[in-house]
C-alpha cells in the first residue's frame, strides 16, 4: 500500500472534482449512464 501510495505522489495524480450533472456520459437510447474521469 505504501509503494501505491508512493507511485501516485510521483505521478502527481490529483482528483479533479466534477460539477454539475450526476453523468458526463450518455449512451445514445439513455439506457446507460457513466461518469467519465
């Protein structure tokens, strides 16, 4: 866990946050729904 840990700080990885709607993907029909990072 540590090494993870490690890994993400080299990369300098941040949590972009996301505002405004639940989902950031739409199948074309509306039957699935995803939130893209």
């Amino acid at each position: 866990m540590v090494y993870r840990r490690q890994f993400v700080d080299d990369m300098e990885v941040v949590d972009v946050p996301v505002l405004g709607k639940n989902f950031s993907w739409f199948s074309h029909d509306g039957s699935a729904m995803s939130r893209l990072d």
